[in-house]
C-alpha cells in the first residue's frame, strides 16, 4: 500500500516538473513569435526565420515547423493584402510562387524521413557568401545571362530548402535584391511564395499524421495573441526608406545565417 502511494506521489511531482518546462517552454516560444510577428509587420517579411531556428534549439527541426506553421499562414496572408494591388501581384508572382511551391512539398517530404541539420548549414553559408559578395559589389551574373533557367531553377531548389528548414526567405531576397524589385514588390513577391509553400506543408504534414492536438491548439492560441503585434509593425512599416530596408534586410540575414551555425554546432 505504502509502495504504491509512494510510486503515485513521485509519479505526480514527474507529472507537475513535466507541465512546468512544458509551460516555460510554450511561453518562450509565444514571446518569440510576438516579437517575429511585429517584425514581419514593420518590414513585410520574417515571421517564420526568426521563431524556427530558435525553437529548433530546444526541439527537433520538424516540431519547429509545426508549431510556427499555422500563425505563419495568417501572418503572410495578412501582409499580402496589407500591401494593396493584390490581384496585379498574384498575376505577377504566380509563377514564381507555384514553382517554389513544389519545391516546398518536395523538401517537406524529405523533412519528414530525414534529418535537415546539414542543410541549414548550407543555407548559412550561402547567405555569408550572398552578403559577401554583395558589400563587394560584385553581382549574381547568373540571374542576368540565364533569367529564364534561373527563374525555374532557383525558385524550386529555393522551395525545396523552405521545407526543410522553413527559411525560404533568404534565397527569396536574394532573389528580390539582384531583380531590384521595389518595397512593395519585394513583400508581395515573399508573402505569396510563403502562402502556397506553406498551404502545401500543411498538406503534406496532414497527408502524414504529422500534426498533434497540441500544436494545432498552441497554434490556434498565438494567432489571437500575436494579432496586435503584427498590426503595430504595419503601422510602422510605411514610415521605413527603401533604402534602410535593404540595410535591414542585410542585417536581418547575417543574423539568421549566425543563428543557422550555432544551431548546426549545438547539434553535433
């Protein structure tokens, strides 16, 4: 008799240890995604790279992706149509957005039988070798000589690396600088990529029983929460220059690609 209390008292102290890291650990994320939101909000993109590298410290990279999945979707759809003109960027972007697409549901399948570590380091070095490049002067020629192979090519390898590690959006500005595409066009060019590749993640997440009851109700939650945050960062998005929202930008990816190696390193 003794024994058994004696077993349910520990197993109810492993039980409330359990629900406390648990509960710091959902809070510390909600923060994250409160400040990602009101980032996105005031520069037109980055809710999914800033939360994902960070929540993967404390988790695997797929349980990341889901629980950031959902309020990623309502995030950019809310920026697309912030931007105005939706119907003229949809005819525009499309294309792009569709081939990036299944680039998306490739990588994402991959995500879900392997482990995608090694492919955010090479994302990271990419980035490094982008910004390098670019405070060099020295220009991508290839999107110039080959824009036609270029428009197909990188767009699809730039979706196949979205689903794998959920961070499409450095390879997209990368894209975005070298066509000189205007604010307004840089956002709504980012913002319909990261809706279709994130409608055809869900997908591919659902068609493999993926989602648990506790990241769609945790997603559901933050969507609420993180609403506000993103309204404050559109306000303050039209008073920003086009040209400190390229030093933004660049700022913005030297950072992730620091968070991208610290990760790989801390997962050795």
């Amino acid at each position: 008799m003794k024994k058994a209390l004696s077993n349910n008292y520990i197993s109810l102290i492993y039980f409330i240890i359990r629900y406390i890291l648990d509960l710091e650990f959902f809070i510390l994320i909600l923060i994250v995604l409160i400040f990602a939101a009101f980032v996105h909000g005031s520069i037109g993109f980055g809710f999914a790279l800033i939360p994902t590298p960070i929540i993967a410290i404390f988790t695997d990279m797929q349980t990341a992706i889901l629980l950031t999945l959902l309020p990623t979707l309502v995030v950019n759809l809310v920026s697309f149509l912030s931007e105005g003109n939706s119907k003229e960027a949809v005819v525009r972007f499309l294309p792009i957005a569709v081939i990036t697409m299944i680039g998306s549901a490739i990588g994402t399948q991959i995500l879900i039988f392997s482990n995608s570590d090694i492919f955010k380091l090479l994302l990271a070095i990419s980035i490094l070798l982008y910004l390098y490049t670019n405070n060099k002067n020295i220009s991508i020629s290839v999107f110039s000589k080959y824009p036609k192979t270029s428009f197909i090519l990188y767009p699809f390898v730039t979706g196949i690396v979205g689903g794998l590690t959920n961070v499409m959006g450095p390879m997209l500005m990368i894209y975005g600088i070298e066509l000189k595409y205007s604010k307004a066009q840089f956002i709504q060019m980012m913002n319909i990529c990261f809706l279709l590749g994130k409608i055809v993640q869900i997908f591919v997440f659902f068609i493999n029983d993926s989602f648990t009851k506790t990241e769609v109700s945790f997603s559901l939650i933050t969507i609420l929460i993180i609403s506000f945050s993103l309204y404050l960062g559109i306000k303050i998005k039209k008073q920003i220059d086009s040209k400190l929202y390229i030093k933004l930008i660049k700022i913005l990816l030297f950072i992730i690609s620091i968070i991208l190696i610290t990760q790989f390193i801390y997962n050795l």
